[in-house]
C-alpha cells in the first residue's frame, strides 16, 4: 500500500507547503472535490437521521473553555490565547463541544424536543508538536465531522446504538474497513472529571451498546470527561489511530448548567453523547486515499468522466457532452492536448472512473464509447445512456463501475 502523501502530490489532491506552516496542508481542487461529495454525503446522512446543523466559530473567549474544562485538562494541547483589546482573550478552540453547549443554552429546552442532536462540520485547532505532523493524517487545523446529541438519561442507550448503526452505513459507503473497535476507560491519575458513579453508569451503557460486538478494553485512553467507543484504523505504515468514535458526557451539563423541563415539569439534566460518525476530514481521507490507492469509488472520485476526442474534428462535439454532463451533475472533463493514447494513459494514470472517446463515428450519431478504470470497454452508446449508466452509479454511491443487474 502506498503512503498518502505521495499518492496526494501524484494525483493534485493537497499540498503542504513550507510557506503555509508544517501541519496545515491546502487541499487543491481535486481534493477539494472529492472532500466536498463526502461532506455533502455526511451532512445528508445526518439530515435524514434527525440532525440539526449549524455553523459555530473556531475561537471563543478563553472563559468559555476555562468553563468546559479544556484550559484545565487539555492546554498543553492548544493554541496560547491571543490578547485583542481590553481584558478579553481569545482561544482557537481544541474542539467543537463547548459551543454546541451553548446552543442549547440559546432558549429552554423541553423533553419533548429530546434526543437533540446538533451537528456541524467544523474547524477546531491543535497544537501538535512537528515531530508527529504528517501529510493528512496529523494537523494543526483540522475539520472535524462533529455532533452532540442531548439525550434523557434513558435514551441513551438506544441513542448510542443508532449512533453505531449510522456510523456503519457512513463507513459502506466510503469503503472504510475498521480494524476493530475500542472501549477507551479511565486509567490511574487525576486528568479526569466527575464521580466514580456517573463513570460506572456511563460504561455499563457503552458496554451495553456494544453487545455482541468484538472490542478491545483501552484503559487510560477515556476523554477527561467520559468513556468512549473508537473505531480504529490502520494505515500504511501500520499505525493505529481511530476514525470514529462515541462518547459518554455527564460533566460538559454540570459545567454549563443545561437543563429541560420534563413531563412532571421539573428541570433535569440532559446527557451529552459527543459523536463523530468519519472524524475530521484530513484524518478521514489519509485513510481513503491509501485504502483505494486514489482509485476512489466514482460517486466522490474528484472527476467522474474525462471526454477525449480522437481529434481536433470532434473537440466540438466533446464539449457538447461534457455540458450534458454538467447538467447532470457529474464532474467533467474533455481532455484535447496530446495522442489519443497518450491522454488514455494519463486518465489511468489520474484514476478516472470513466473515460468516454468519441471518434467520427460516435459524434455522428450522438454517441460515446465509455472505457472503464478496471480496463473494460463497452460498445458506443447513445450520450444519454452513457450519462444515465454513470448517473446511477453514483447516485448509488456505488463501490462499483457499473450498476448491479
């Protein structure tokens, strides 16, 4: 398997360039085209499920994660705090928790809107030491795929089973295979918040959740404030880290006194269930682009279909086809410069799903020849069963190149 940087710098996907500072690589369109199909898929994933989506900002005055306890048991991992005017300071937040609790602070909350799930893709910083940075796979600024659900006490179970059945279904279709799941516990010292009585009870939920799944125990590896379910995967060089993952909160409640009124009109305390169906996106597509060697599957491939002309005499009749591609909404591109084997061997080269070569004969008759990246061919087609066959596909979310049946 080959490492994803040098499959990123291969294929364009990103670049990490001294100029812009170690740990924080820019993503160049063709990575930023498949990023985005994943994002569209997770958001609607989400959608569907009962979520709520909104936009938060990546710093906060440094109160706000002295209230959710980050400065107190995480700052050796964050950003110093910067001093803008008056008494005031900043902090770039080392993660998206804080500010989804006050969303729910924004107006009361009654039992009756409960589970409230809150997601967002969102930005959120890390102050990693250089000697860990690499590629994607380990940033200083990362966009995470985050969520916060605020459960009564007894959903919770459920809610983290639902939880796992969706992180299932986001992993199909990305063609994720994890490498086992991991119960992350408290392990011995004083980095941890709450009582030993919510820990238990948190555990035993997640243990529940995961009956009848094989796991491994981690102890020590817990959140500061609660037990976790990882997802684990393994990349090129064999490291371990995890890409998705379930956590149990009785603490981030306390802290910023959330509350709901229940059916016996008394105020309770929700409990928050952090959630990250694919982790960040940085950390997502090191993985991808290693297990698919770039090959990605062609609903979220960065170009779906390159369009050649044998010749200059069909470059008219080749942008014909990309429009109708377009309009479809599929990512295009006619391809004009070089021998038709030369730009044949450079849509391999890229990782194309489809190639479509039109020659005389084909734009006579309104006709492509679609060459597929495992190296079938199949007989000209009319343009709209060539686009229908790779529309399907894709709105399938398909692994494959061709629709079953």
């Amino acid at each position: 398997m080959i490492d994803h940087r040098r499959l990123g710098r291969e294929l364009d996907l990103f670049v990490s360039d001294p100029l812009a500072g170690a740990g924080l690589p820019i993503w160049l369109p063709a990575g930023a085209a498949a990023r985005h199909a994943v994002e569209e898929y997770v958001r609607d994933l989400e959608r569907r499920a009962g979520y709520q989506h909104v936009y938060s900002p990546p710093l906060g005055k440094r109160e706000l994660f002295v209230r959710s306890g980050h400065l107190g048991y995480f700052a050796d991992d964050m950003f110093p705090p910067m001093r803008l005017s008056g008494d005031d300071e900043f902090v770039l937040r080392p993660a998206l928790c804080p500010h989804h609790a006050l969303v729910w602070r924004a107006r009361g909350r009654s039992y009756r809107e409960l589970p409230l799930r809150v997601a967002e893709l969102g930005g959120m910083y890390r102050a990693e030491r250089s000697g860990v940075l690499g590629g994607l796979s380990r940033v200083r600024a990362i966009s995470l795929n985050d969520a916060h659900n605020f459960c009564a006490p007894e959903q919770v179970g459920e809610e983290v089973r639902e939880i796992l059945r969706l992180i299932g279904a986001a992993h199909a279709a990305l063609g994720v295979r994890p490498a086992g799941f991991r119960l992350s516990l408290r392990g011995p010292g004083e980095k941890y918040v709450g009582d030993d009585a919510e820990w238990a009870r948190a555990e035993a939920l997640l243990r529940a959740a995961l009956d009848g799944v094989d796991f491994t125990e981690a102890p020590g590896e817990a959140a500061f404030y609660g037990p976790k379910i990882d997802i684990q995967i393994v990349d090129a060089a064999g490291r371990e880290s995890t890409i998705s993952t379930v956590q149990l909160d009785f603490d981030k409640p306390e802290r910023f006194d959330l509350s709901y009124t229940d059916s016996d009109g008394v105020r309770r305390r929700p409990v928050m269930v952090h959630r990250s169906l694919v982790g960040s996106m940085e950390r997502l597509f090191a993985y991808l682009i290693e297990v698919h060697q770039g090959a990605f599957p062609p609903w979220y491939a960065p170009v779906q279909l390159v369009v050649l002309p044998v010749d200059g005499a069909q470059a008219e009749a080749a942008e014909r086809v990309a429009r109708r591609a377009l309009d479809a909404g599929l990512r295009v591109e006619v391809d004009h410069a070089g021998s038709l084997g030369a730009r044949i061997r450079d849509a391999a080269r890229r990782k194309m799903p489809y190639v479509g070569v039109i020659g005389a004969r084909e734009a006579a008759a309104d006709a492509v020849a679609l060459r597929l990246r495992d190296g079938r061919g199949l007989d000209p087609m009319p343009v709209p069963d060539a686009l229908g066959l790779i529309g399907a596909v894709v709105a399938a979310r398909s692994p494959n190149l061709l629709a079953a049946g």
